[in-house]
C-alpha cells in the first residue's frame, strides 16, 4: 500500500463513523437500544399500576369504608375518622396521579412523603410492627420520581399558564 492511498474500512468501522459520538454501539446486536428503552418503560409503567392498584385498593379503600381495623388504628394514634378519611384521600388521589403522565413524578414524591410519615408513625405509635412496609414502597416510588422527572417542566408550563 502507497502512502497516498487511504485503507479500506469495514463496514461497522464505516457505520461508527456515521454515528454521532456517546449514540451507542454501531452495529446492532440481537437487542438494540431502542427494544431495551421499550421494555424498561413498558416495565415502569407495570409498576405504576401495580402501585396505583395497591394505594388504591389495599390502602385507601379500607380507609373510605371505614373498614374496623383502619378505625381502630386510627383512634389508637388520636386522629379519629377525620384524619382516617383524609389519609385515604390522599393515597387514592397519589394512586390516580401514578397514571396520570403529567402528574407521575409528583404523585411518586409525594405518596413518598406519605410513607415517611407512616414510617416515623408505624415507629412511634405502633411499635414498628409493620415499619418495613412503608420503607420498602418508598424504593419504587423514588425510581418512578427519578425515571419520569422530564414530565416536572411540562407540569411546571401548565401551572404557569402553558406558555
């Protein structure tokens, strides 16, 4: 080979260099970025309905029918029906905000804020009986926050008039 005349490239060489840099790998393997992104948001999306059905079915309906043992918690911290029925608000309107796009990474702060709470009352009024619980629903509420964090600026625009 002459000075002058340049080596032939390969055809994935070739397609790195089409490729703008930190894109990803050059030659598609058996399962590309896009399939990978697709299953990772399809799983996402699992657990926040998973989590809706849970705060709305096993956490806050008790709570709105006024079921015995949620009444009976509830007197025993002092806070009678009135906080009974506003704590199962919240959490049913945290489990419909978990599948509203606009509203899931609030929705995912804020029922997290809630299980702090019920963690620091699991420990103080109730002997840390069931404390786990609420550490452990914190865990995916955290990823959904972190994972639909891009949604925040589109809530922030339609707060703000939708400019």
């Amino acid at each position: 080979m002459s000075e002058t005349t340049a080596p032939v490239a390969g055809a994935a060489s070739t397609a790195s260099l089409a490729q703008p840099a930190g894109s990803g790998p050059a030659v598609a393997g058996p399962v590309t970025v896009t399939a990978r992104r697709r299953r990772a948001r399809m799983a996402l999306r699992g657990l926040q309905v998973l989590l809706a059905l849970f705060y709305a079915v096993a956490s806050a309906l008790p709570k709105l029918i006024a079921h015995p043992t949620a009444v009976e918690s509830f007197d025993k911290l002092g806070w009678g029906t009135a906080g009974m029925y506003t704590i199962g608000v919240l959490e049913l309107a945290g489990a419909v905000a978990l599948l509203v796009p606009v509203l899931q990474s609030v929705a995912a702060i804020a029922l997290s804020g809630l299980m702090v709470g019920a963690f620091v009352v699991q420990l103080t009024a109730f002997g840390g009986e069931n404390a786990a619980t609420p550490l452990v629903l914190i865990v995916p509420l955290a990823l959904i926050a972190w994972a639909r964090r891009d949604r925040n600026a589109e809530l922030l625009r339609l707060v703000r008039g939708g400019k």
